[in-house]
C-alpha cells in the first residue's frame, strides 16, 4: 500500500513537472520567434571577397588521424586569405591540461600566435571548452595557463575570457550581422528555445569567396539551417556556394544510435524527448540546401547521427564533404 502510493505520489509529481516544462517551453519558443522576427537586418552594401578559404577542424568527433584527439565538440581553424580565424573551442570535458584542441594544434603545426579572430558560435559547453565555462559564461583553451597574444574575440552574448586564458581582447557582443574582416561576417544572432538548454542564441560565420558565393560555417546549427538560410538570403545578393558545420540532426535510427545522438537528441533539441528530431527533420534540411542551389555540404559528426550524416551523403552525392579532425577543406 505505501509503495503503490510513493507510485501514484511520483507519478502526479512527474506529471505536473511536464505541464509546467512544457508551458515553459511553449512560451520559450514564443519569445525566440519574436525575437528573430524583429531582428532588423539589412544588408551587406560591400563587396569584399576572399579569393581563398581552407576549414581545418580542430575538434571534431571523428578524426582522419590516430595522432589527433576527438571531442563531442566543435573548434575549426578557419584561413581566408592570409588571415586566420578560430571558431569555437571545443568541450574538453576531462578538464585537461594540454586540451585535445592544445594538443591537435601541436600536432597540426597551428599556434594562438598565428590568429587574428576568435568567433563563438554560441555558448554551449562543447563549444566554449567546458561545463564550468558554460556555468560561468566564460571560455578556456585549455585548463591551465596559456599564453596567447591579445586577439579579438566575437561571441553573440556577453563572454569572459577564464582566468586561464586573461589575455584574450575584450568580447565584441556580435547580437546583429557585422563584417569582422575584409569578406568576412557573422550573420548575426538567430535565437531557439531548446527543451533542456532553454533559449540560446547562435551565430554562423559567412564568407564571400570571390567568384563562387557565400561559404556558412556553423557551430551546432541550432538556429535551424532554414533561418540561417534565410538570414544569409536578407545579407547578401549572392548565391550560397558552401554549407559547412553543425546542422544538429541527431536522428536515433536503428544501428546509429550511439551515446552522443542520445544526448544530443535530449538536451539539445527544441523538441520534448518523447517527440524527438525525425526522418522529417532530416529530409526538410537538405530540401532546404538544395533549393538554395549549395555547391558543397558537410555535415559535423559532433551533433548528427551518422544515420542522417549517410542521408546527406546520398542526397548530395559528389557535392558532400566529410568533417573530421585534421581533414583540411579548401576551397
Ligand atoms: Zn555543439
Ligand atoms: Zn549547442
């Protein structure tokens, strides 16, 4: 009798946990709607280019290399001509000290020295360099001092360099689109409300490569690829030449479900765990790539399945791009 009534007690507490996690949400989504419709944008009046742009991933988690460390998490050493710019740091969720990206950048021959930009996509924890980061609104390259030169860094809500890190430049707030260099920019804030994460705001980055269009490069794409085609539409009067990064599409299909589409599919959707990302979702992401006419595609592991990454290569065919550790894409 008592265990049938700590039951039915559980039961009514789970219950309305729901209503309200739901309620919550519904509003949520609202407020994100709101606001991405009355982002003003206008757009980009220059026309400078880049006659060349290489993406090499840092982090990723599948690697082309024994040597290079893998990370559910995401940081791509992007080249635009003779400049250089990081996107994102990573997760390092053993707190260590070198961090995969430390060690990947030893082992590819890259150093801090060399950079001119930093750029956070958002402020997740498997883009910032940790859990402790995510809680305390900071960024780590890794978890004990590194020294770096000062070097501008671009994030879409207020970040603090950690106390590893000090020297990092004072954070450009980038909520609208702005042009952080000569072709290139980020396309401004692009809001969600996710079911565990609750509202985040996420940027891409967007090249203008001379004579062939527009190159995205996304951290965990959670703005949807729809809105951020959308957005890059209103930018520029260019076609979309390339779609590069995290597209969030961790579809648990049969002989794809590992431990990271899991979590991925709970804490990092919009939808509730019992109504997940579907097939549906999958398939209106490459309708909407391919209506925007996109030359060149690559799915990050780090987020999707490899059930929806093998969608993407049959819908693609010859124009899709493998993202692993060390793999340099030129373009
Ligand atoms: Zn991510
Ligand atoms: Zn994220």
């Amino acid at each position: 009798m008592i265990l049938l009534s700590i039951l039915i007690f559980l039961i009514v507490v789970l219950f309305i946990f729901l209503i309200i996690k739901t309620n919550e949400v519904n509003k949520g989504r609202i407020i994100a709607i709101e606001n991405y419709e009355n982002t003003s944008v206008e757009k980009f009046e220059d026309e400078q280019s880049v006659k060349k742009i290489s993406i090499l991933p840092l982090i990723e988690s599948e690697t082309i290399d024994d040597n290079l460390e893998t990370e559910n998490g995401v940081s791509y050493l992007i080249s635009a001509d003779d400049k250089q710019i990081i996107l994102d740091f990573g997760f390092n969720r053993a707190k260590k000290h070198p961090s995969a990206l430390l060690h990947n950048m030893e082992v590819l021959g890259k150093s801090f020295d060399n950079i001119d930009h930093i750029v956070f996509s958002h402020a997740h924890l498997d883009h910032l360099g940790g859990m402790h980061e995510q809680k305390t609104k900071t960024f780590s390259i890794s978890q004990s001092n590194v020294e770096t030169p000062k070097i501008p860094v671009y994030a879409p809500v207020k970040l603090q360099p950690s106390e590893f890190n000090p020297q990092l430049d004072t954070v450009h707030i980038t909520k609208n689109p702005v042009s952080i260099m000569s072709g290139v920019y980020t396309i401004g804030n692009i809001p969600r409300y996710l079911f565990i994460m609750g509202y985040i705001e996420e940027q891409a980055l967007a090249l203008r490569l001379e004579g062939k269009g527009i190159v995205l490069i996304l951290g965990c794409g959670h703005q949807t690829i729809q809105r951020v085609i959308e957005r890059t539409k209103q930018l520029f009067d260019e076609n979309i030449y390339a779609v590069f990064g995290g597209l969030h599409l961790p579809v648990l299909k049969k002989g794809h479900i590992g431990l990271l589409p899991i979590i991925q599919w709970v804490v990092g959707s919009d939808h509730a765990p019992w109504n997940g990302l579907s097939e549906k979702d999958v398939f209106e992401a490459i309708e909407s790539i391919k209506a925007a006419n996109v030359q060149l595609v690559g799915l990050s592991p780090h987020d999707s399945s490899g059930w929806s990454i093998n969608e993407f290569r049959k819908a693609f065919g010859d124009k899709y791009v493998e993202i692993k550790t060390g793999k340099e894409i030129v373009l």
